[in-house]
C-alpha cells in the first residue's frame, strides 16, 4: 500500500524543469501554442554575422548561439551552420520556441 501511495504521489507531482545541455531549464506552457508551421533555416558562418543578425532582428541577450523569429505560421531558426560548428542542442532549443513560443 505505501508503495501505491508513494507512485500516485509522484504521478500528481508538477515535473520539475531540469537544465538541459545548452544551460537552459524548460519553464513555458506545458501545451504547444502551435504544432502545425512552416520552419525556415537561416544559417550563419560566423559567431559574429548570427550576432549581428540577432541585433537587427531586436534580440538583446548578447551571448546567443542561434535564436528564432516568428511571424504568424512561419518559424525562421537562425543557427550556425552545421559544418562550422555543430550544436545540436540550440537547433533543438530554437525549434522548441517555434512550437511554444518565448518562454525565457
């Protein structure tokens, strides 16, 4: 019986937002605001052109490794490009936002 107790107890528990490898711990809507749009990639050669794109595009955290844009149904993920250098866990973070939206 304690041991039922014990697993509904933890079965109703909030989950609790855990660090992912790119420093970020997930803490927005447990639905997504979209699950149906059109992803577009923006690729960067250099640190420093994604940057400047992250400035015109109005981003104003300045230690950035890819971000996204959305307009309506359209997600643009602005990342650095594979072949250079390859950050799997940023393209995962941005296509995350283009399914719940901006959540830190």
């Amino acid at each position: 019986m304690k041991y039922l107790l014990a697993a509904l107890a933890l079965i109703g528990s909030p989950v609790q937002a855990q660090a992912a490898s790119d420093g970020y711990a997930y803490k927005g809507p447990s639905e997504p605001i979209r699950t149906v749009f059109t992803v577009q990639v923006k690729e960067y050669n250099s640190r420093d052109d994604l940057l400047a794109a992250a400035r015109a595009a109005g981003v104003k955290h300045g230690n950035i490794h890819a971000f996204a844009t959305i307009q309506g149904e359209v997600c643009t993920m602005h990342i650095m490009r594979p072949a250079r250098r390859y950050q799997p866990e940023h393209i995962g973070h941005e296509f995350v936002h283009c399914m719940y939206g901006k959540w830190h």
